[in-house]
C-alpha cells in the first residue's frame, strides 16, 4: 500500500489523514475508510462494460456485421447471437479485443498524462504567485473560521507564464485577486459525518466566502446530455465524427432525475466540494462555481456551473445509510 501524508482538519482539532493512492481511498488515525468524492459519484453511474465494448469495437473495425446485445452480454454477428465470454476463448477474437484494449489503454495513459501535466503546471503557478512554492498553506483553510479573521495572501502572476501561456487563466484569476480573494491550489477537504474526503483544485477564499474553480482536461466538450459521438467508415477506417448521439443515460436512485453527462458528473463534483465548505461554516458566492476546460486544439473555455445542492444531499444521505454502518 503506498501512502501519503495528508493533512485535513475537523471541527475540533487536526486530523492525519493516510492516502491510497492504488485505491483512491483516505484513511484516518482510526482506520476509518473516507470514500472519494470521485468514486462516490462513480458508485451512482453505470459502469462501463470494457469487455464487452471492446469486443464489439474489434468486431466492428473489421467491418463484421454485428448487432450489440449488451443486456445479454450477446452480440450478433450475421444474424447469430454469441456471448462475449465465448467469442473470448476463440484465439482469433481474444487477438483483437486484446488489441483494442491496448490501444485503450495508451489513449487513457496519454490522457492521464496530459491531465496531469496540466494540473501540475497551474498548481505551480499559483503556489509561485504567492511565494508559496510547496503549497505549505494548508493550515490557512480550515474547518473552524468561527472567530478567525479573514485569511489574505498577495498574489503576484507576473512571476508565472500564466499571462503568456493560459491567458484565460491568468484573466480569471486576475479577476479573483482584484475581488480580493485569496487563491489556493490542491486543497484537501472531508466530511467526517459521510466519510467522505476529496482535494478542490482551487479554492478561493475571502473572509466567509468562498468560490471553487476547476481544471479539467477532456479532450471533447463537456456536453450537458449523455451520449457519445457517432463513428463513421472512412477509407475502411472507423473515424469519430461530430456527430453528438443522445442516450439519456440517468444516474442511478436517487439521481435518476439526472442525465450521467459529463457536465453533470463535474457539476455534482464541485457541488460536494461546495457542500463540505459550507458544512465548515464559508459561505458561497452565488455563481461561484466554475470549470476551466482545455480541450485539445481548442482554446480554454470558462463554463458556469449550477450548485446541485438538493442532489448532494440526497446522495449523502443515501450513501450513509447504505454504507456508513
């Protein structure tokens, strides 16, 4: 188990909180498990079924006249229905699959990768800005502000390459510091009642108030509507089109009032982040949450996100009753 020293606070004292990172699991003193806000909401999407959509796309890009049956674990192939599970043991379909999910597998390696190029890159800036190169500023957010004053750091961007290389960024950061908000960046928070523990990538902070901004990397638009894009057979090769395919996928009870969109699954992220800042005792600026997208070939883009308060709330609470013993 590899873990990393976190440090999180309650609403009576410090608490040392243990990271795994194999897992993505917190851990307190006390062995008590901290759900993710991530894999939380994960636990109320559908789980996508690697194997059988990567069986269905080998088929498919070798021009098989196939029909899914993914209910059934079934796919039709000239009319004849086979398990996934059987069409695995032959040695010729076992070779494609294995292929698709290899190349799967290096486009979420490449993804990460970015993503996390990108992240680090804007934490660093943010921590330069304020001289504050390790991000040592933890103690400043905490649990309890009843009586604390307002916390203030100066902020100085002209010491990144933000202005040059994001100026989209380096606007809306500005705009921030001339508000007189103090920014963070990479900050735990957790709610002790729900188990629950995550890390904001920048809160900003001024006295009582607080907005939240995420970066997010995806290479597509995060679109409002489930679906997916529509692949077309160019030249015998399957090429993504921009052609957007609607699903109406939902969340799982009780968020079945949700489509599972993209947009939809950051917006319930920043909304529990947002929840456990005001269960701290901040106080949220309306249309104070925000994501920064950086979409590849494509200018950042600033979206407005809706607080899902009602949804948190029923998710907590669902969580804890069928989890929290």
């Amino acid at each position: 188990m590899i873990c990393v020293r976190l440090t999180t606070y309650n609403m009576e004292a410090i608490t040392d909180i243990l990271f795994n990172e194999a897992e993505h699991k917190y851990y307190d003193a006390n062995d008590h498990i901290y759900t993710s806000v991530t894999t939380l909401i994960g636990k109320y999407t559908n789980t996508f079924d690697t194997d059988f959509w990567a069986m269905y796309t080998a088929l498919k890009e070798r021009n098989f006249k196939i029909k899914p049956e993914p209910e059934k674990q079934k796919i039709y192939i000239g009319g004849v229905g086979y398990k996934v599970a059987t069409l695995i043991k032959d040695s010729t379909y076992k070779h494609w699959y294995a292929e698709v999910l290899a190349k799967w597998a290096g486009l979420t390696a490449e993804a990460c990768q970015r993503g996390n190029a990108v992240h680090n890159e804007l934490e660093d800036s943010i921590n330069l800005s304020k001289g504050d190169l390790l991000g040592t500023t933890n103690q400043l957010i905490s649990s309890n502000i009843k009586g604390k004053k307002g916390i203030y750091t100066i902020h100085d961007l002209s010491q990144t390459k933000l202005e040059e290389k994001y100026p989209q960024v380096y606007q809306r950061l500005s705009g921030y510091i001339e508000r007189g908000f103090s920014i963070f960046a990479e900050k735990k928070v957790h709610l002790q009642e729900y188990l629950l523990a995550g890390m904001i990538d920048v809160p900003l902070l001024k006295g009582e108030y607080f907005c939240i901004l995420d970066w997010k990397t995806n290479k597509n638009e995060l679109r409002k509507t489930a679906g997916y894009y529509k692949k077309q057979r160019i030249g015998g090769v399957l090429v993504k089109t921009d052609n957007w395919v609607e699903t109406g996928e939902r969340f799982k009870y009780p968020l079945d009032m949700l489509e599972a969109s993209k947009f939809n699954i950051y917006a319930l992220q920043l909304s529990l982040y947002a929840y456990i800042l005001e269960q701290w005792g901040y106080k949220l600026v309306e249309g104070g949450l925000e994501i920064i997208h950086f979409p590849i070939g494509k200018e950042p883009q600033l979206l407005k996100i809706p607080y899902l308060k009602e949804e948190v709330q029923l998710m907590l609470n669902h969580h804890k009753q069928t989890v929290i013993l």
